[in-house]
C-alpha cells in the first residue's frame, strides 16, 4: 500500500463515519455550520490572501497560463463573495427529507420517495480555491461528507479557507471530518481517490480537458462529468442589434478564463447582410482576437481561422467566428463541435428560439442572455460544484439537491402481499 492509498483510506473512513452524522443532522446545525464559516472567512482576509500569493508566486513560477492565474487570484472582492456564496446555501430550501413524489396503492401502501445524501462525494479540482467553499458547503447542505483534492498550485489558499469550513463546523457541533481537504499536492493521491471504492460513492472533477479525461480513464468510482465549456452565441436574422452587442461583449470579454465564456460566435447571413460587420468590429474594439472564416475573414483586424479554432475552449481574449444559415446551420455547427455545456441565441423571435432549444441539448440554453450565467449563484443555487456535462444524474450546474439520491419510504397497517 503506498503512502498515497492510506491516506486516501484514512481520510476515506472518517469521511464515512462522519456521513452517518450528517444525514440525520438539522436543517438548524447546516445552517449554522455555514454561517459560522463565513464568519471566520471573514475575519480571515488577511490570512488567506497571504496563503493565496504564495501559491500566486507558485502558479507564475510553474508557468500557469494567465487564464489559470485569474482562477488562482483572490482578492477582496472574490472573498466577499465566497462569503455571500457561503451565507447563500445556509438560506437555501434543506432537500434532504423533501418528499419528491407519494402515492397510494389500491392494497393500502403508501409509498413516498424522498431525497437522501449520496454520501461521500470526492472532488478533484485546479485551481479554483474558492471550489474549497462552494464544494464543502454544498456536500454539507445535501448531508455528504466531502474529500476535497485542489490543485497543488492552490493549496495554501484552500488550506486557509478549508479552515474556516472545519471552524463552521466546529461551532456547530458536527464531525470535522464532514469536509476533508487532501494535505498534499502528491499527484498519487488523484489515483488513490479514482480507485477509492467503497469509500467514495461519487467523483466531481473540476478543471481542464486533461484532468477530466484522466478522471474518467481511471475512476471505478462514478463520475458527474464537467467537460470543457465550448459555449456558442448565436445571432440570428431577428436579433436585436443592440442587444446583441451587449450581449455578445459580456459573453466574451466579462471574465475569459471561466468554463461560461463564449468561445464561438455565428452569425446569421442575413443578420450580417442587414448590419455588417458590427458586432465583429465591436469585439475587436474590445481587443478580442477574432479569427473569422468566410466572409468574416475579410473584415479588417481579423485572423483567418484555421479549422481547430471550432471546438476550441481559448479561455482568452480570442474568439472563433462565422456565418451560418438560419438557426439550422447555428444548430448543426454547435452540435458537430459543442461540448454540451452552454449555448445562447440572441433573437426576437420566439419559434426560432424554441426550435434553437428542442434542436441541443446541451446542459444550459438560453435566449437574449450572456453565457456568463452559466453559474449556480446565478442559478438561485448560492454556489455550485461545477456544469455537469453529462445526461445522466447531474447537469448543469451541480447545487445541493443534484447531490442527493432518493430512497422510498413505504407504509401499510400490516399489509401482506397476496
């Protein structure tokens, strides 16, 4: 057994233990556990912003791309909103217990089926260390003890701010062990928590293409997937121009390096041949990097796109652009190079945009809004895990009641089956 393995057991079987606790804690004791950890983060700015530029300094020596330094970054701001995100998921609705769904049966059985934990959730992340809070909080809300594996680039942040969630907890009489943060920045232990059956019920990678394709090559635990978010706008023929460019801005150029940003702008032909080149020069206003195809491509201050540039996640200030036809050519592009997470048709028609969402079916679809919503604070959901890509369980963005299963209760009055 390596070094690795008995950690990830340790960690794993008081994970459990802790489990056992937390499905049967209060709504009242979550509530105050959250509460009382964004408390300590509060009076803790100090620390974790010296925590977070040591692993600043780790992140620019070991050569991060800027897109990945701008998730590493905390600052003020960011730590007001961990905190809010924090005081979010306190107010929101307990679903453990929440009867989904009950009925009768002619033989007297009453039959309900009622959320419950899933039980240990496994998180493996990059970067992000604000995913310490937003991961521990939401696992606390839905009753799952949580072992969460940050980026090794991350890790004085998350330990600074994973302290403060062990004080919530503390202050609220629950286990300690109810989140657990990975005390190493050992790659091995990724491969001990993928092999972790029995102790982890369910993985959640957050991160680039590269970690979830490992996570989903090794893990014999499940997996909610997160791929890669390759959002698409669509401009169509009945779009407004203003809106568009307001839209089309924000959705780009807001914040690049997150999986929301889009990526990709197509552009109705005959929205281009009633406007021009507008929201292209817009963009390239903005100091976006449009690599264009077609026509598009004749537009000054453009780059000729190549055709890896379709189906490509930039996480900067770049975004691929063409023309298509009509909504059916926006919905064949998307589902030839989409990844399923976000898409957004800008238009005033509203046949068009129902044809736009029953044609994908990408996790989130939206209609004269910026892909940047993809977010569960955004969502109503105080924070969120991550967009789950896949079909099954969880899809987008992953809030408490997506980490919980259900379990039937049945009752009769000493009822026998015939």
């Amino acid at each position: 057994m390596t070094d690795s393995t008995a950690l990830i057991e340790t960690l794993g079987h008081a994970a459990r233990s802790a489990a056992i606790e937390l499905a049967q804690a209060s709504p009242e004791a979550k509530r105050t556990a959250l509460i009382a950890a964004a408390d300590a983060l509060a009076a803790s700015h100090e620390a974790v912003l010296a925590a977070n530029a040591r692993d600043m300094q780790f992140g620019r020596d070991k050569g991060l791309a800027d897109s990945m330094l701008d998730r590493l970054r905390l600052d003020e701001s960011r730590l007001r909103g961990i905190e809010d995100g924090l005081r979010a998921v306190a107010q929101q609705p307990d679903p453990v217990g929440e009867v989904v769904a009950e009925w009768d049966r002619p033989n007297g059985l009453h039959i309900q089926r009622v959320r419950t934990p899933i039980g240990v959730i496994g998180v493996i992340y990059e970067s992000r260390p604000n995913v310490t809070a937003d991961a521990g909080a939401l696992a606390l809300k839905s009753g799952n003890a949580v072992i969460l594996r940050g980026g090794s680039e991350s890790l004085h942040s998350s330990q600074a701010i994973h302290a403060c969630m062990v004080e919530g907890l503390r202050q609220a009489g629950l286990p300690e062990a109810a989140i657990q943060l990975v005390p190493t920045r050992d790659r091995a232990a990724v491969s001990a928590m993928l092999q972790a059956q029995g102790l982890i019920d369910v993985i959640i990678p957050r991160g680039g293409k590269g970690l979830v394709g490992l996570v989903q090559q090794q893990a014999r635990v499940p997996v909610f997937a997160h791929l890669e978010g390759i959002c698409h706008i669509y401009v169509d023929a009945k779009a407004d121009p203003e809106k568009a460019r307001r839209v089309v801005l924000n959705a780009k150029t807001r914040r690049t390096g997150i999986c929301g940003a889009a990526e990709c702008l197509l552009i109705d032909r005959s929205y281009f041949d009633a406007h021009g080149p507008d929201l292209v020069q817009a963009l390239l206003a903005a100091g976006v990097e449009v690599r264009a195809e077609g026509d598009l491509a004749r537009i000054p201050g453009t780059v000729a796109a190549q055709p890896d540039d379709f189906g490509q996640e930039f996480l900067d200030m770049i975004m691929a652009a063409k023309l298509v036809d009509g909504v059916d050519g926006a919905i064949a592009h998307i589902r030839r190079y989409g990844s399923q997470h976000t898409e957004s048709i800008l238009t005033e028609d509203e046949a068009t945009a129902r044809r736009f969402f029953a044609g994908l079916d990408s996790a989130i679809l939206m209609h004269n809004a910026s892909t940047q919503f993809a977010d569960g604070g955004e969502f109503g959901m105080g924070a969120e895990i991550g967009i789950a890509t896949g079909k099954m369980h969880a899809r987008g963005p992953v809030g408490a009641e997506q980490l919980t299963s259900f379990k039937y209760l049945v009752k009769g009055d000493g009822t026998v089956r015939a």
